[in-house]
C-alpha cells in the first residue's frame, strides 16, 4: 500500500469533514457575494431614483417659472394690448372731435341762425354758392330762381318724390338778396301801406330768403298768391314729408313770431328737421343753444 492510500485510509473521514466544511464556506461565501451584489444594485437602483426625483422636481421648479412668467408675460401681453385698444380709442376719438371740429368751421354758423326782429342777417351777407333751379320746378320757368348749392340736391329729391305721389309742387320764390327784398318790400309797402307790408312781407322771412337755404313752395293753380295755399294738398304733403328732406316750416299757425306762412320752407338738415316733426315743435320754438348742436349734421 503506498503513503497516500494510507493517508486516505486512516483520514479519510476527516478528509471529508474538511472537504464538507470547505464547501459549505464556499456557499456561506458565495451567497454573501450575490446578497452583497444584490444590496449594490438595489443601492445603485435607489441612487438613479433619488437622481430621477430630484431632475423630476427640478423640471418641475423650472416649469413652474416658466408658467408664472408665462403667465406675467401674458398679463404684460393682455396690458399692453389693453393700452394700445384705448389708445387706438383715444385717437379714433381725437381724430373724430377734429373731423367734427372741422365740418363745424367749415359750416356757415347763419345757416341754422335764429332771426328775429332784433337780430337780422347782415345786409352784405350772400350764401357760398348758388345753384339755378331748373325752370320746370318754378312758376315762372323764364325766371331765374336760385338756391344754395349744398341744399339743391335735396330740394331736387323732394321736388322729384312729389311728382311721383301726384302732387303738384312748385317753387314760388328762392334765394332773395338783400337789394331784391328790400325793392320787393317796396313795392308791398305801396300796393298796401307800410302796416301791412311789414307784417307781410317782413323781417324774420326776408332773412331766411338771403340765406339761400329758404324756399317758398305753391302749386301750378294758386301760383305766387299762395291763397288757400294751407288747404292745398301740396301743403299737407309738405306737412307729411319735407323733414325727411331736411326742409321745417319757419312759421306755422299761431306762432308768436310772425303771421302764418305755409309756403315758407327753410332747409335745417335732415336731422333737426326729423327731430322738429316728430316732437310736433318748429325751429322757432328751440333755443339757439340747442339748435346750434346740429350744426354738425346740416348736411349729413
Ligand atoms: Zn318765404
């Protein structure tokens, strides 16, 4: 028998003990390798998520400033805009008080004047420019009757709309100077007496003429007489329809300033003369003040 197998033979249990002992350290071992490897990942693990929560909140931080100056720079936004609306405003305002200023210089302020017995247009005054009503519309074709230029096309429309409703229209008398209503006058003064031509051919009417702005309307029958002129049907289709061309009655029945002239039309813009008739009132009866307001709108 050699040497090793008598080691073998006499240690052989002790040999195995070893061996036993041996591996079960090496399983100690080897399990605490995995369980310590394991440990490290789980730790690693934990590590990336701490990093993860904190880039997380980090974005989460940024968002929020973002948002909150998002959110200022929509409030700046939303100001800005707010300023630039009224200041847009502001200047659509300002241009139109300068429009509005504007139409007012450039409007003749005797156009919607008062006249009275103490307060008469100027001798000298004669309107911006005069057109010739078309001899067709007057009683004497032959004879020239004038009218403010501004005024005609209305005056032409109400002429031409009475035709179409079969009323018989006709202008008597326009634009009168100074000089003709002074002869004019004249000539009453001696047919009737200085009296009766004051009341009848008188002083706020005259001044109405001179202003190229007045007319005084009959029909093809009652002519320059104007007799019965307030039952004709002309005058109650004045009545009905001349504010809507801008055309008021200066004097109707029982007015405390002067006899009652059916004929007499004077041209006050559209919208004072709507104003007029549908609160039953006549220029005469407004004050200056109030009158002076639609200066703006005479020709709108
Ligand atoms: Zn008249």
């Amino acid at each position: 028998m050699s040497l090793l197998s008598k080691i073998w033979a006499s240690d052989r249990k002790r040999i195995y003990i070893v061996a036993g002992v041996l591996l079960v350290i090496l399983l100690i071992l080897w399990q605490a390798l995995t369980f310590w490897k394991v440990l490290d990942i789980q730790k690693q693990a934990r590590d990336k998520n701490e990093a993860l929560d904190q880039k997380i909140s980090d974005i989460e931080i940024i968002l929020l400033a973002a948002q909150e100056s998002n959110t200022t720079l929509a409030e700046a936004l939303a100001a800005a805009k707010e300023k630039t609306d009224s200041l847009s405003k502001e200047f659509k305002k300002v241009s139109g008080d300068v429009d509005d200023l504007e139409k007012i210089t450039l409007t003749d302020p005797e156009l919607l004047q008062k006249y009275s017995k103490v307060y008469f247009l100027n001798e000298h005054y004669v309107p911006s420019d005069l057109e010739t009503i078309p001899g067709k519309y007057t009683t004497h074709p032959n004879k020239e009757y004038q009218i403010m230029s501004e005024v005609w096309p209305y005056l032409e429309d109400l002429l031409e709309d009475a035709k179409d409703d079969d009323v018989d229209l006709k202008i008597a008398s326009a634009y009168r100077s100074f000089g003709e209503q002074a002869s004019l006058k004249g000539a009453y003064s001696v047919t009737y007496g200085a009296g009766t031509a004051n009341q009848f051919s008188a002083d706020q009417g005259y001044s109405e003429h001179q202003l190229g702005t007045t007319v005084d309307f009959t029909n093809s029958i009652i002519g320059d007489t104007f007799t019965g002129f307030e039952k004709s049907s002309e005058y109650k289709w004045l009545q009905d329809n001349a504010h809507n061309y801008g055309f008021a009655l200066s004097y109707p029945e029982n007015n405390s300033y002067y006899q009652f002239e059916p004929w007499h039309w004077r041209f006050v813009g559209e919208r004072l003369a709507k104003n007029l008739h549908k609160r039953g009132q006549y220029f005469y009866d407004l004050s200056q003040r109030e009158i002076d307001e639609y200066i703006l709108y005479l020709f709108d």
